[in-house]
C-alpha cells in the first residue's frame, strides 16, 4: 500500500509545499525497504530450513522473473520499435540491427525502467541469485551478524540508491538494500527476542521515524535521494529511518500475528500482483491525462489519497480478475 501511495504523487499532480509535508514525504516514499525487509524474513522463515538453491532459482524464475518479462515486454517493445526512447542512456549510439535494437532491449530489460518499480525485479532477482551466501550467514551468531551488517549499512548511507537508468544499478541497489535484507534475516531468527525488547515501543520507534525524516530535511534530504556510487552527497538518513519503521510495523503487527483479518489477507495475497499491475495503471493514466492535456485544478492532499486509493483498488480488482481467469497460471502472469 505504501509502495503504490509512493508512485502517486506526480499522476495526482500533488507535491507538498511546507516543510511538515515534506517530512510526511520522507515517509511515505522509499516502501522497497518495507518490501526488501519482508523478503529477508521469509527468506530465513520459509526457505532456509530446506533450501534447495536449484528449486529455489527456478521457482523465481517462474513466479518472479516470468511476469516480469510477460507484462513489461510490451513496453519494451514500444519504447524500442514504435515510440522514442525515454532517456538518453538509452537511445543507439550506432545504426547497425545491433546498436538499435538488442543493446536497448538489454539495458531496458536490466534497469526496468520506464515503469515505476519494475528496476525492483532486475536487482531482487540478483539477491536470489547470491541466495547461498545468506546461508552460512544464518548460522553465525548474532553478534558476528551485526559485525557484518553495520560496515554494509555505512556504505548504503554513502553510496544513497542508483539513478534507475544507470547501465549498474541494479548492482547499485543490491549494496544499499542488502543490509536491508539480512536485517530482515536476523529479525526472523531472533522474533521473540526483538518482541520481548520493543514490547509496546512501536510508538517510539515511529516517533524515531519521524525525527529522522525531519533531520533528513534539515540537511536538504526530500524523497529518495539517487545518485551515483562513486560521488559523496553526503549520508543517507532514510535508509535509517526505514530501518526504524520496519521495527515500528513489525512491533505493531506483531501483536495480530495470531488474528484472522480477511481484508489484510487479501492484499497480502495479492501484493506481488499489486506490484506489478500498479506501475501500467500509472503508464496508462499518464498517457490519457496526457491526451487529454488534464491537470488537476488544485494542489490537494485529499485528491492525492483518492488518486492513491483507486489506482491501489484497481491493481487488486485486475489482480483478483486475473487470478480468477487463469487459477492454475496467475503467478506466472502477475505472480500472484
């Protein structure tokens, strides 16, 4: 739900304008953390027990890199064949078959860019791939875990995320988020111990949350700061503050862990199939406001929400629609 409310800012024309909106800014964008957070835990949670790397990687393939090539191919397509390319790192440098067609094919298909979120499979895909690394790290002890995810956090806060067009970004991405994921890790393997420390903290920790968006806007910090590995801007705050908020949603749900709500079972059901059908909703929007040449008369937070509810609404109905017409072969289409 966040992830989508993230993706909606520009489509529902909205930008904040004073400096407490821009901090709820700072909250709101960056959900992957949230999305890499959750991957981490079940990874340790569901895979580790029995992993199979061979079993693993194929069904990956099926359910994550398959919808992936299915539902973004189109685009591709577009993009190369029919429209103009969307940014300059992607248009031919040469007039052979090679330059015009494959090498931007290549670098779409390896940045996922032109649809909101899609850079995601490109860089979880290469997690999967270094799966049997996660697994001698498992059996270490706590602290030497620790030892190990705070220099990687260090460099996530340096090295910020990638510009989503970047021919590395996908690598780029696997070092800011990884710390991310084996946080993800260690919160599986030690549940009882962090619920028994944060036992009715989950206030304080999204306090933390906010105090960090605003110092992240203090040092010129609004939304995701993108930049370049190799350049100093600085450190990045708000993979921090996430780090904060997923303990903070983690303490809160952890006390329903045990209730049945049918309402959080279907999105949870049907995220990955959100995921994926939310960015060609965002596409599609855009080309008929666009069209249209429409723009929203004000600059509202209400309209915002609405804008964000339906297009989250949406995803789920096309989702559910979907599941229903193919039940044997969704995931392979949205993987859900």
């Amino acid at each position: 739900m966040i992830i989508v409310a993230g993706h909606c800012f520009t489509l529902s024309d909205f930008s904040f304008t004073s400096n407490f909106g821009n901090i709820i800014l700072n909250l709101i964008v960056g959900g992957t953390s949230f999305f890499v957070f959750i991957s981490g835990f079940l990874f340790r949670h569901v895979f580790y027990k029995n992993f199979n790397y061979s079993k693993f990687m194929k069904n990956k393939i099926k359910f994550v890199l398959s919808p992936y090539l299915l539902i973004y191919s189109p685009l591709v397509i577009f993009y190369v064949f029919i429209g103009n390319h969307i940014n300059d790192y992607f248009v031919p440098t040469g007039d052979s078959p090679i330059d015009l067609y494959i090498i931007p094919i290549i670098k779409y298909y390896l940045t996922g860019y032109g649809a909101v979120a899609y850079w995601y499979i490109p860089f979880v895909m290469i997690i999967f791939l270094i799966s049997p690394l996660f697994i001698p790290f498992i059996r270490l002890g706590l602290r030497s875990q620790l030892l190990i995810i705070f220099p990687l956090l260090l460099i996530a806060m340096l090295i910020h995320r990638p510009f989503e067009h970047s021919a590395y970004g996908a690598i780029h991405s696997v070092f800011y988020f990884i710390p991310i994921y084996l946080i993800g890790i260690i919160s599986s393997q030690n549940k009882t111990l962090i619920y028994s420390i944060l036992k009715g903290k989950a206030g304080y920790l999204f306090i933390s949350g906010i105090i960090l968006s605003a110092i992240s806007l203090f040092f010129g910090k609004v939304a995701n700061p993108h930049k370049s590995a190799f350049s100093y801007e600085g450190f990045d705050l708000i993979i921090i503050q996430k780090i904060a908020l997923c303990f903070a949603f983690m303490t809160w749900l952890g006390r329903y862990e045990n209730n049945k709500n049918k309402f959080m079972n279907l999105i949870s059901e049907n995220s990955f199939g959100i995921f994926f059908i939310h960015p060609i909703l965002l596409i599609l929007v855009e080309k008929i406001k666009r069209t249209m040449d429409f723009k929203f008369p004000i600059n509202n937070f209400l309209i915002y929400i609405v804008f964000s509810t339906l297009i989250f609404s949406l995803s789920l109905l096309i989702t559910i629609l979907i599941k229903r017409a193919f039940p044997t072969k969704s995931r392979y289409i949205i993987g859900s």
